[in-house]
C-alpha cells in the first residue's frame, strides 16, 4: 500500500509517543542522566521535535554537525503530543486552508505549536515522496513539554553512530534492522485536516 503524502509516523506505546532532539554534549548528557532537560534548556525558546528518527539524522547530520552532537529520544505523554497538535498551527500560509495571510498570521501568533511537513528521508538521507512531521513548541507548550510531558530521555548517539557505520560500510539491510520501528500514529479524526499543506 502506499504511504500517504501526511502521515505521523512514530514508535509509540499506549501511553507514550517517542520524538527526537539533538544537542551539544553539555545540554543533551545531562539530560539523558536525569531523564529530564537542565535549567540551561531555554524554556522561552522554541523547541522543534521529531518523531522520525531518519529525519532527525538528516537534521543533525548523523549526530556530526556542531551544536547537535548528542541525539537524544524523549518519551512524551500522548496526551501532552495530543494536546500540542490540537493548539497547533501550520508554520506556512495555504491558500484555501486559511482565509487569507492576516488570519494565518494571527492564528500562528496565538498558537504555542506549529507544524511543519517536510520530507521524510531513507538510509541515505535522501528525500521520500510523502512527509514528516516536525512540531515546534513555543511559550506553554515548550514549558509543558520539558517539565509535565517528558516521560524519559535516552542518549541514542551510539545507536546513530552504528547505524551510520553500517550505511556507510554498504550493508543497508543490517542498518534497517537497528531503525526504531515508526508504524503510523492514531490520531483524533479529523484533527490533521487543518495541519496538512
């Protein structure tokens, strides 16, 4: 069957849906220690999460650009990712979706969550045909993320780095096995129709 252009895709359990952040070592070891984000995390900023692991490693480069050295997966509350999703707005005007440009803009200064769909990506960190979803958390979102939602945060760098060293050394088939599994993620009805670009 074939992937729908929007889909969220995310390893997940009943209660919890898992997303990924990078780091320098300073912010993200002491947050995989404690299992929760230092006073240095910057609550006022916006903070961007990923459930896809692969999109992750195209963002950080597989854990090699400067500034994103420690891959972090944080374990969130579904209710905490539910709530960020139904107070979201998309990043970018669509025409038809938004009544015009001042109303998205409004919406968008009002909302603590944006989406953004970008392509997903393989092995190689080459673009797929359908999305990823990135959810940025600004203001209360962000707050709540870091101190009510944030369930566990595991440092998966060595699991980037081996993954990386089998792509790299021509065996796909071994890195697909060590891939966390993203089977599609349930969500509300109706609740990604005025989230899709």
């Amino acid at each position: 069957m074939e992937e729908p252009k929007y889909r969220i895709r995310a390893r997940h359990t009943a209660d919890t849906v898992t997303v990924y952040q990078a780091y320098p070592p300073a912010l993200g070891l002491p947050a995989a220690r404690d299992g929760r984000f230092p006073a240095a995390w910057k609550r006022d900023r916006m903070t961007w999460i990923k459930p896809s692991f692969l999109w992750m490693m195209y963002r950080c480069g597989w854990a090699a650009k400067e500034g994103q050295e420690t891959v972090l997966a944080i374990e969130i509350t579904r209710d905490g990712f539910a709530w960020a999703l139904r107070h979201a707005c998309l990043s970018h005007y669509v025409a038809g979706l938004h009544a015009d440009q001042a109303a998205w803009q409004r919406k968008l200064k009002r909302s603590p969550t944006r989406v953004q769909w970008d392509p997903e990506r393989d092995l190689r960190l080459a673009p797929l045909p359908y999305r990823s979803l990135q959810l940025g958390l600004s203001g209360e979102a962000a707050r709540r993320y870091a101190d009510e939602w944030t369930v566990s945060i595991t440092d998966v760098t060595p699991l980037t780095r081996e993954i990386h060293a089998l792509v790299r050394g021509g065996d796909p088939d071994a890195a697909r096995r060590l891939l966390p599994p993203e089977p599609p993620y349930p969500v509300e009805d109706g609740l990604l129709d005025r989230l899709r670009a």
